[in-house]
C-alpha cells in the first residue's frame, strides 16, 4: 500500500484544493490544520511525507527538529509566500526535505512527491 501524504494547512479551502491536486495524481492524503495533532497522526499512519504550509501554522525549530528526528522515515516539505524565514533557518538547513515558494507549480511538487516515491520504492 502506498504510504500517504499529510497535508497541513490552517486555510480549509487550500488545504482541500491542496489534497484534491494530489489525490488527481493518485497520492492519498490526510489533511489537518494545525500543527497539534500532527504527531500523533504520524504515529498511527503510515506517511511518507507531511507538506507544512508555514505561512498558515506557526512553527520553529524546534517543534521541526522534534517531529523529524522521531519519524525520520518521513520527508517534510514548507510550502511559504516568502522565499526567506531566518526564524526557521536551522529547520530550512538541517530538517526540511524541501520549500516550496506559493502559489505553488503543480509539476514542481509532482516532482518532488514522486522522487520520494522512486527514493523509498527504487524498483517501481
């Protein structure tokens, strides 16, 4: 069974347009909007990647490092406005598999999603 993606996202609507682009490409998604509940989901699913919009849920380095150092099998991605967030650089740097900069390109993240499935399932 293909591992899903975690989509997090405070804006309810892009969050679903958000899923609904992905599930058109076969990715199954679990949407949330905050942060809260995001560990405890990676606990009880099996994810392979957890996509933060960071400019709609708040978070630091810490809670960064946290959530990739106990599930270090998942990749995260930031999706942002902004192309700079010197308050998450060591995040950016030593945690963040990728940033995406908004509105994001399709392709790009397509792109991306499936490296990880070809990385995780090289003889797919």
């Amino acid at each position: 069974m293909k591992k899903g993606i975690v989509v997090v996202d405070a804006d309810q609507n892009q969050c679903r347009r958000f899923c609904a682009l992905l599930k058109k490409s076969q990715y199954s998604t679990i949407s949330m909007h905050s942060i809260r509940c995001l560990e405890e989901n990676l606990k009880q699913s099996n994810s392979l990647a957890v996509i933060l919009d960071i400019d709609t849920v708040p978070i630091d380095n810490r809670i960064v490092r946290e959530l990739t150092i106990k599930f270090p099998d998942v990749y995260f991605f930031c999706l942002s406005e902004q192309s700079f967030h010197p308050e998450l650089k060591d995040a950016i740097c030593y945690h963040i598999y990728a940033c995406l900069t908004k509105p994001v390109d399709p392709d790009e993240l397509l792109f991306w999603i499936k490296s990880i499935y070809e990385e995780e399932n090289p003889d797919t």
